[in-house]
C-alpha cells in the first residue's frame, strides 16, 4: 500500500486538478436566450420593504414572522430542459429563522398543477449574517410533470438585507469535455479514498470488529459527501420530520442542519477507530482526517448541485479531533489504572 506521504502528494496532485478543470472546463455551454424579464411581482408587508432600480432589487425586511420577495412566472418549459439561474448577491445583517431554510434567498420553484415541488433541488442562493457581492451559479432539471416555473427572491422569516442584480435565467446544455472530465475526476477521488482506507487497514491493528468499523466510517463519510443534492436533501428532510414528530422538544432545542451533526458524528466515530486502531502519532490521525475532510469537499465541485464548503471540512475536522482526544484520554486512563494495580 501507498505510504501517507505518497497520499499526500497524490492529493495535491488531485487537487490542482480539479480546481483548475473546474475553472477551466463549464459543465453547460448556453443554448437559448434569456427567460427573465423585468416584470417582477412583490410580496411584501409594512415591515418589509422592495427596491428595484437599474436591474438590482432590494429587500428589507425587520419581522422575522413574515416573508418579504418578488416573484416571475416563466413561461411553460419542456421536461429534460437543464435552466441556469445565476446572480450576483449580497447579504446585509441577514438573521435566520428557526428553520435552515429561513434565510435570504433566491429559489427557482416548480408547480406540477396541483403543488409545489419542495422535493426538487430549489435552491440557487442561500446566505444569512452580512456577505460581500459574489457570483452564483446554479443548474437545475425540468421535471417531467412540470407545468410552470416561478423565480423567487425573498427574506423568508429572516430579517435584514438582500440584494440582487445581474439576475439571468436561460436553458444550457452539457458540455461534453465536462461530461468526460467529471467522471474522470469522481472515479480519481473514490481510488484515492480507497487507497487511502487501504492504508489505514494494513497499518492497523486489534480486531476484524475494528477494522470493519473504520471502513464503516469511511463508507459513510464518502456515500453522505457525494450524494448528489436531491437525494441528500430529501434523507434528510425526511428524518429530520421524524425526530420532531417523535421528540417534539428537539425541534425548539436542537435547531441545527442534520447534515452538518452527521459531518461530526461520523468524524468523530473515525478520529475514535483511527486512534483505537493505529499505533501512530497523533499528527499522522490529524492528516488523514484532513485529507479525507477535504478530499470529499473537493469532489463535491463535480456532483450535481453539491457545493464545497470551508465550514464543512472544518466541522469535519473537529469533529475527528474530538474522537481523538477521547480515545486518547481513554488509553491514559486505562494505562494508569494498570500500573495503580
């Protein structure tokens, strides 16, 4: 198996190449014009307030128990039809609600006749406290039962300021090289991983039990990152509804995004195994839980409406080092209990 150093070089190598592809190579190459017109319709109340000038739409909002936004109907759209919303867009002193969708956000919905398509990916911005202008980009499919489309911009029980301009909707289409590169890329990380737990593995020691469960940890770590965005939304939509529904207490004490308690959980089950299982020092742990963190964050840069993010691999990150720490005060004190008797 490869030494950690040789994973280490691998990783730099994998990581230069997907952030230049990713630069270099669009997923989608535009084959219609624009959809969006300035015709926006407004929702707002006496807290809420909506600027539109020179193409840039404000919204203020200072109730956090009312939605404040604007809203265009696109016209009926072919199924399969891959759309590119994108943005330019700034938060100002943006409060959250109770629930993680409670932001300031800018959502392209879809309507089947009979209701909204909550279970589809929606979501093309989603920002909270105060963020500079930056560019966003986002894809999304036609559902076969689609029969109109709406652009929404709005607070959604948040307060505070969202800001919008260079707001652009247009139907695009896969770009081939991408197509190639993306698949490239996602089998090149999933070896690395492998080659990596395979390291791991062979420089472990204990039990069969043990070693199963750090590749347990693994599997989970890599299966939970690279879902693509639909399926991961919906697992965990779905038990987030049942934990309130059996716990109602739960929903008022533990607002946090699922998703981000299974990035620390699961690291920190693998900071615990890699501690329990390799007679290593503890930096060797540290950069295996780093490069695994990162490496999964990176990937997501070529998964479908996934994005990567500097506050996930750190969660990851301490999430590990926690495991670590407890299982190393653990041996201390089992090891003073040996030489008390």
């Amino acid at each position: 198996m490869p030494t950690l150093k040789t994973h280490g070089i691998l990783f730099l190598i994998m990581t230069c190449a997907t952030l230049l592809l990713h630069e270099w190579i669009p997923p989608y190459l535009p084959d219609g014009g624009e959809l969006l017109t300035g015709n926006w319709s407004a929702r707002t109340t006496q807290a809420g307030r909506i600027d539109i000038e020179d193409g840039t739409i404000t919204l203020h909002s200072t109730d956090a128990q009312v939605d404040t936004g604007v809203v265009q109907y696109i016209a009926p759209i072919a199924p399969g039809t891959i759309l590119m919303l994108s943005a330019d867009a700034r938060s100002t002193a943006v409060v959250a609600g109770t629930r993680p969708w409670h932001q300031a956000r800018l959502l392209l919905v879809q309507h089947n006749g009979h209701r909204n398509r909550w279970d589809l990916p929606i979501t093309a911005i989603s920002l909270s406290g105060t963020q500079p202008w930056e560019n966003h980009r986002t894809y999304f499919t036609v559902a076969p039962d689609t029969q109109h489309i709406r652009v929404l911009a709005e607070l959604s029980h948040a307060t505070g300021s969202l800001q919008l301009k260079n707001i652009h909707l247009a139907s695009v289409s896969e770009h081939p090289t991408y197509v190639w590169i993306q698949s490239g890329l996602l089998i090149s990380w999933g070896l690395l991983f492998l080659l990596l737990l395979g390291t791991c593995l062979s420089i472990s020691r204990h039990t069969f039990l043990m070693r199963l469960t750090l590749a347990f940890a693994f599997a989970s770590i890599i299966i939970g990152t690279t879902l693509p965005s639909k399926i991961k939304n919906q697992i965990s939509e779905e038990v987030t509804t049942q934990i309130h529904a059996e716990h109602p207490a739960f929903k008022a004490l533990v607002p946090w995004d699922l998703s981000k308690v299974w990035h620390v959980v699961v690291f920190f089950l693998l900071g615990l195994v890699l501690k329990a299982t390799m007679k290593q020092p503890w930096f060797i742990h540290l950069l295996i839980l780093i490069l695994l963190a990162t490496g999964t964050e990176l990937a997501q840069l070529f998964i479908s409406n996934r994005s990567p993010l500097v506050t996930d691999s750190l969660i990851d990150v301490a999430g590990g080092f926690g495991g670590l720490i407890l299982m190393t005060l653990f041996n201390r004190i089992r090891q003073h209990q040996k030489s008390v008797r």
